[in-house]
C-alpha cells in the first residue's frame, strides 16, 4: 500500500486492520500485526489507586477539546517519535472529518495527559497517549473504556502489548480472530460522538 495518508485510504486500511508508522527516517510502514493487542472492555482492570485518584476529582475529562494539542504530546514524550508531521497532518485530517478522536485530561486549564485514535463504527483504534502527572493516562484510557461500554462499542484495538497495558487488562489475539471481529465492529452505528462523520465507510466487502 502506497504511502498516501488521505482520510478515504487511512478508514479502508484502518477497517482492512492496517495501520501506518513512520519509521526513524520518516518513511511511513504500514503494519499489521499478528499477534493484535486489544482491551476486552469487561477485562479492564481499575486499581485501587486509580479509583482514589477519581474519587479525589483532582482531573477534568474533555473528549475532542484539543486534538491536535494531545497528539502533539504524544508525539514529543520520548525521542524517535513513530508520530512525523507527516502522520500528525493525516490525524488531524481525520479528527476534522470526524473520526479522529482525542480524550483529554486537564488540572485547571493545563493539560496533564490524554490520548487520541480512530474510530469507525463500534471500533476504536487507540493510536497514542501520554502524561505529565502521575496517573493522567491511566485516567484518559479508563475514561475511554467507560465511554465505549456506555455506547454499546465493542473493539477496542491498541495494537502492541506492553507491560503497562498488560496490566490493566489487555490480551492478544491472533490476527485471523482479531479480523474477524474488526469486520464485524466496523460495520456498527458509530456512536462515540453525537455527530454524525462526514466521510463514510466503503462497504466494499460485503459483496465478497
């Protein structure tokens, strides 16, 4: 697949289970990986400090207040970013068409932590997320799973396993169980925002 990062290409990669990277020279790659990282939304996992934390009301929690701001600190958080500018234009592309999707967490007016990913029908692609105040993303991320639970999503996709997402619950799957349910999450309602997107899915398949 070219590296042509137009919105229409970036949703029929996205539904197809693909996604792009840019590597250390900017190239973009697209991957697919197999075994997929995925976060049963039953199986998240909230820890007792994480509940204190909640309980304190210490964060306010915004969806879509500042996109382009969050994957900018996504982006900045360690050296040898994956997220070019290249990549960051194409998201906010998407979030401007309605299917890029930041959640955002705030003390006062400062932003301290957030992510943002992709949604299409009952999927959400997690791309991203970071903090500058202990527990800010741990706080973004269960904001989200509570979010897709109340809206009936089904898939949540954060692509490769690492330890902090072991820990609060994630699983693999093999690459033909994880295509399987993308096909089926795609073709949902989308419902994570009260907008309706402005670009539409290409039910191109249904026909195979």
């Amino acid at each position: 697949m070219p590296a042509d990062l137009d919105p229409e290409r970036l949703l029929a990669a996205y539904a197809a289970g693909i996604f792009p990277m840019a590597d250390e020279t900017e190239a973009i790659q697209w991957l697919a990986p197999d075994p997929r990282a995925i976060i049963e939304l039953d199986d998240f996992k909230v820890s007792r400090s994480l509940r204190a934390v909640a309980r304190r009301g210490e964060f306010t929690m915004t969806i879509d207040r500042a996109f382009e701001e969050t994957m900018a600190a996504c982006a900045n958080r360690a050296a040898g970013t994956w997220i070019s500018g290249e990549i960051a234009a194409a998201y906010a592309r998407l979030h401007r068409a309605g299917f890029g999707h930041s959640v955002e967490v705030w003390q006062g007016e400062e932003l301290v932590g957030g992510l943002y990913g992709v949604s299409i029908g009952g999927a959400f692609f997690g791309e991203s997320m970071f903090h500058r105040v202990s527990d800010a993303s741990k706080v973004a991320l269960a904001h989200l799973v509570q979010r897709m639970r109340d809206r009936g999503m089904v898939l949540l996709d954060v692509q490769f396993m690492t330890d902090h997402l072991r820990s609060v619950g994630a699983s693999e799957i093999p690459k033909h169980v994880y295509e399987r349910r993308l096909y089926d999450a795609v073709r949902m309602r989308d419902t994570f925002t009260d907008e309706v997107p402005r670009i539409f899915f290409d039910d191109q398949h249904d026909s195979e």
